[in-house]
C-alpha cells in the first residue's frame, strides 16, 4: 500500500510492476477526475446508466461513481459491471484504507469484497472474475460509460490492443462514452479506428486525459486525429499478434 499525492491510499503490484493509481495525480482525483466526472458530465438527464469498469481493481473507480452521485444529488439508477482477474484482490478489500470519502460505502465494500456482488434499490455492482479479454465477448446488452483503466499499455498490452478496443466498440452505442488517463497516441489511434471519436480531458489538479465517444461531444476539445497520423505517419496501435 502506498499513499498518493491526495493523500489517498493505492498498491503497488509487483506482478504487473506497477501502481493501481498514478500516485502523482492521487487515486482519488484520478478516478473522479479522468473517469466519473467527465462520463458523467455527458450523461446529466439519464435515469439509468450501464457502466463497464475495466478492471476493478481496488473498486476506486465504481466507489468513487457512488460518491460522486451522492455529492451531487444525482437520482440515477447505475448498473456497474466489472470483470478482474485477481480474486484474491477483491476477498482481500475489505481490509483496505479507503479514503473517509467512501466511509459511507462500507456495506458496499464488504459486500462485493466478500460475494463479488452488491445491489440495492440504485446500484447493482457485479465484478466478474476472470480475463477480461475472455469476458467481455459474452456481454451482450451494450454500455453507456466505460472505465478504461487497465495497467498501462507498457505493462498489460492485451488490454489495449486494436481488437480490444473493437471489443469496447461492440459494447457501445453512438452516445457512450469511453475514459482513460491514457494520453497516447497510439492508444487514441485504436480508439480512432475502432469509429470513436477522440477528446482532450484537460484541468486544474490532475494531468491530462482521453475521452472518446462515436458521436459529438460539446464540451470537451476534440483531437485533430486525421492531423496527428500526418504528423506521425509511423504512429500503430498495439495489435494482439503484437
Ligand atoms: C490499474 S488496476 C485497476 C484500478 C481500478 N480501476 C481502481 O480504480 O482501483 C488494473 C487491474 O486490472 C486487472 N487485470 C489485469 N489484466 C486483466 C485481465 N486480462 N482481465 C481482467 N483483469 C485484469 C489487475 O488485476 C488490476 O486489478
């Protein structure tokens, strides 16, 4: 366990050689900043949202979905799926030191560290546990929001490939929109070719990040994709033959 800039608790995992959480940033501010708040930001007048959270993780990213829908009086009913690999990781979170942000979340936590699943009259939040790679061609119904917060390309490569994303493609509809803190342009340009559109996710606090959507997206600034491959012709996303 490590503490981050915000003062808030993320790992490190020694498998992957790699935090969960950019520690510069914070893994709270991270989460709400480059995923809940601008997926939610397109999403002010829906009564229902189907959110896919790649991969849970420490569960910051639909914790802090929670939290943010609590803080800002939204009513919404939130489905949240979650494929993860490691079990033990999710048995092992209710010991974990979440922020006081997510005190009121403890049954949650306890919960889906303990069954994997939690619901109630809002939320219904179900983590999957397996590759996701093997699970998400079983998904059917499609999403509104998707966390894209795998380890980084660097080091998980299968979740971030051309193919991959064509997958996320599958399990989005015109208006859904995609998140990650991933900047890259090789990232933005599986995104790009899977028919997303690509956004710059700029603000005080935190680095910059990547929204995506198939369809228009008013306010955030689009990136000139057509204009980036001019200016890196040997720009390739990753690809699973890779
Ligand atoms: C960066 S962490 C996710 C952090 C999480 N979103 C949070 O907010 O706490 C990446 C997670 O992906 C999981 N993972 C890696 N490869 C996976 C795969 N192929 N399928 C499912 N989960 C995977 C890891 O076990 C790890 O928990």
């Amino acid at each position: 366990m490590v503490k981050s800039e915000d003062g808030s608790c993320t790992a490190y995992s020694s498998e992957f050689g790699e935090h969960y959480h950019s520690t510069k940033d914070g893994a709270l501010t991270e989460s709400l900043h480059k995923h809940v708040i601008p997926a939610f930001s397109c999403f002010e007048e829906a009564e229902s949202l189907r959110i896919l959270d790649i991969c849970f993780g420490l569960g910051f990213n639909t914790l802090t979905t929670l939290y943010h829908l609590r803080h800002s009086g939204m009513n919404k009913r939130v489905e949240i799926v979650s494929p993860e690999l490691d079990e033990p990781l999710v048995h092992s979170l209710k010991y974990f030191s979440y922020p006081e942000a997510f005190a009121a979340f403890a049954p949650v936590i306890t919960a889906v560290s303990e069954t994997g699943l939690y619901e109630d009259e809002h939320f219904r939040i179900e983590v999957l546990f397996g590759d996701a790679r093997a699970l998400l061609p079983t998904l059917e119904q499609p999403f509104d929001i998707i966390y894209q917060d795998a380890f980084s390309p660097e080091h998980n490569p299968v979740l971030w490939t051309k193919e991959y994303f064509a997958e996320l493609a599958r399990l989005t509809h015109a208006h859904s929109v995609v998140t990650t803190y991933s900047t890259a342009l090789r990232t933005r340009l599986a995104l790009y070719e899977n028919g997303f559109n690509v956004y710059l996710n700029k603000g005080e606090g935190y680095r910059n990040a990547t929204v995506a959507c198939k369809g228009a997206l008013q306010r955030f600034e689009k990136v000139d994709m057509p204009h980036k491959i001019k200016c890196n012709p040997d720009v390739e996303c990753l690809k699973d033959n890779d």
